[in-house]
C-alpha cells in the first residue's frame, strides 16, 4: 500500500469490533505473522491516566543509557505514525504502510478461515510489532489500548508490567467499580512477572495485589505523592507529572536485566526533563496550555494544576472544553465548578461519531459554573473565538479530551503555515 492508502485503510477500520477476536485468536495472528513478539523485551503498561508519560519517561531513560528501544502509544493526536516511535522518534509513513499491508494480508488471509478481522488498535498493535522486529530495540515500551485482560497487547508475555492511577473511565466497558475496573487492569500481570503500580486508590491496590499474589508476581507499590516525590521532581509543573515520574522511575529501578546496560537511577531526572509530551498541560504559546484529560479523575488533577498555574501567574482562567459521549461529562464538570472559576467557557463539538453533544456539555457546566457558556460546531471556531477575545489578564486552557487536542494543533499548524504539526 502506499501511504495515504494505508492511512485512509487503517482510518477506515471500526473502533469497536462487533465480534471481538479472543486473546488466543490474537495470539494466532501473531504467529501466523512469524511471532514478531518473540524474544522482545516489553515493559507492558496499563492504567486509567498518565500511561503515556510513563511510557515516554521510561523511553527517555532507556535511550540516555545507550539503549535501542521501541515503543507503542494511544491515542495519536495529529497522525497515526506518533504511536510507533523507535528510538523516540515516529516511525515514517513508508515504513507504517509497508507494516500496515502485511498486516491486511495476514488479516485477509484469517478472514477466510472464518476470525475476525482485526478492529482500528488491534490492526495498529500488530503493526507495531512487525517494525518493532524489523528495528530489533533493546526494550519495547507497550501501552495497553482500553482496560488490560482483554486487550490486544495482553498476547505478549513482558519482563515487567506496570500499573499507572486506576479510576473510574470507561465504566460501560470495563465495570462500574474501581475494584472491577482495577480487576481489568491487572489482567496483564503475568505468572512470575514483577509489577510495579500507583498506591493512590486502596480499594484497586488491594485488588492489583491479589492479582500479583495469585501469579505469584513480586508488587512494588509507589507512593506517588510523597515528600520523596516532590523533591525529585518538583522542576515538573504539575502535580501529576511528579506522580507519573514516580512511577516510572520505580519501574526502570526494578526492571529485569539481562546482560546491557541499565538507565542510573540517579540520572533519572535529567531524563524526565528531556521529555517533550504533546497535549498535557503543555504551553505551546504564552499562557495558552493543551491537557488531555478526558475523565474525572484526570480533570481533578487537570483542574488543580490549572490552579496552581493561574493563582501563580496572578492571572484568571479561560476554558476550552469537549468531549466524547461515552464519557462521564456530569462528573467532569462537577470537578471544574469545585476548583475553577473560569471568565468564560467555549464548548465545540468534536469531529467524528463519538462526540458528545456541545449542548449537552454545556448544560452540564452550566449546573456547576457562573460564566459565559459559548457553543461552537467546530474546534477550530472556538478557538477563533478564544483568539479574537484574547484577556492578557487570563489563561487559556484547552482539554477534556485528546481527540480535542489533536484537533486543535492542526488548527494552530494551520495558522503556522503548516498543515501537519
């Protein structure tokens, strides 16, 4: 296929699958693909917020020892090529379509013997694989899809599993408790595999440590917001990129080697610095910040670092603001109205079918905020909007959802004469 081909293929497939393919059909498009997997070194990584963080501080760490590494993230927020990068960079779009074809022929080859074929992350999942051999890294640095036990890339066995913060996100799929939710999760901790993982909620440590003890796996829980932690990491803005850096730090601490190099704890730091991470509470103009948090408990820690930015700067706040419908957008708001007080709140809607109603959203704020609610059709005029009443005395903050960001760096590419960030 030729890139914009498999681009425009790779687009097209469902997110969800009517038929889900089982972990062992999964593991037979593996092997019928040669077991690109096999002989991998994965640090396999689940959770409800700041995966990709600690998937990307453990690739910097890795990379500044001298390692090869490979690493699968979600969502993208521009182009699809950002969730397969090798040695921190994404992958080019010739060498996506050259994995994205074999991967459809393989597809199309099951599909006659009566499987499934592969849905939108399954299809990128085996894509990675297949460049990840081909690159042959030191490590692979594997961010689960949606929850964990049944989740594509629970086919491969790691050399140690992680477990970012566990709250309530996809409640209709992954169960309407933290303990169910938690259960999910800790579906890819392996028999004998350690396990490193956030201590911040007991009731889903309690289940993550029942999961470890029934695979007789070796836990090393994290007190992410400890004193330690503040001190390590206070360079970070925000409280929950300290946590995360905790957690991986304590993740490359205990991660099994064989032979190589290992990343020095105590360079650990220098590492997370080198960090770049597009789309969370990132500044890509003075005093307009991108954060993709897109559940309660990512808008809770969304909303407290806004505080501390704004109440900082002696500044006030303004709000851009969406989401997809399968999110609980009640509880979102309700965390804005107990710790923002924004001047102005614009509302767009998203593109593609899982949007949410802009109307919908804004009534939900509208019970928890006293300001301006202002509604758009398009991501970009709000952001047109946002620009044109510009209050040097506020800052402007963007989020509750990634698939908003994507949208609106491709808007500001635009602006920069560049339509592609």
């Amino acid at each position: 296929m030729e890139p914009q081909e498999a681009e425009r293929y790779v687009s097209g497939l469902p997110l969800w699958a009517k038929e889900k393919n089982t972990p062992d059909e999964i593991r037979g498009f593996l092997k019928q693909m040669g077991n690109p997997e096999k002989g991998m070194k994965i640090i396999h990584v689940a959770g409800t917020n700041g995966k990709g963080s600690v998937c990307m501080y453990m690739t910097q760490a890795l990379l500044d020892a001298g390692l090869h590494t490979g690493t699968f993230l979600s969502p993208h927020l521009v182009r699809l090529e950002e969730r397969i990068l090798t040695d921190g960079k994404e992958i080019g779009r010739e060498e996506f379509a050259e994995a994205a074809d074999e991967v459809r022929r393989t597809a199309e080859e099951r599909c006659k013997t009566g499987f499934h074929h592969p849905a939108y992350f399954e299809f990128l999942f085996y894509t990675a694989m297949l460049i990840f051999r081909k690159k042959n890294p030191d490590y692979i640095v594997l961010e689960t899809g949606l929850g964990g036990r049944l989740d594509a890339t629970n086919a491969v066995t790691p050399v140690l599993s992680v477990l970012t913060s566990i709250s309530m996100d996809h409640m209709q799929i992954l169960g309407d408790t933290i303990e169910k939710i938690a259960a999910e999760k800790a579906g890819i901790i392996k028999p004998g595999i350690p396990v490193v993982y956030d201590r911040n909620n007991p009731a889903a440590e309690k289940i993550i440590l029942e999961a470890a003890a029934k695979n007789g796996s070796r836990a090393f829980g994290v007190d992410p917001a400890g004193e330690e932690t503040e001190k390590t990491f206070g360079f970070l803005s925000v409280p929950y990129m300290r946590e995360n850096a905790a957690v991986a730090q304590k993740a490359l601490e205990v991660l099994p080697v064989s032979g190589g190099e290992k990343p020095d704890p105590g360079s650990f730091p220098s590492s997370v610095k080198r960090v770049l991470w597009k789309g969370r509470m990132e500044e890509i103009r003075p005093g307009i910040f991108l954060d993709g948090a897109h559940n309660a408990d990512g808008m809770r820690a969304f909303c407290e670092a806004a505080e501390g930015i704004c109440r900082q700067r002696n500044k006030k706040c303004r709000l851009l603001i969406s989401a997809v419908a399968d999110k609980d957008i009640g509880s979102m708001s309700a965390e804005i109205g107990r710790r923002l007080s924004p001047t102005v709140v614009y509302v767009p809607r998203l593109k593609g079918k899982r949007a949410a109603d802009e109307n919908r959203i804004a009534a939900a704020l509208k019970k928890n905020v006293r300001c301006d609610i202002m509604v758009f059709q398009t991501a970009e005029e709000a952001w047109n909007m946002a620009q044109s009443s510009w209050d040097p005395d506020t800052v402007l903050f963007c989020a509750g959802s990634l698939y908003l960001i994507g949208e609106l760096l491709t808007v500001i590419g635009k602006e920069n004469g560049n339509d592609q960030l």
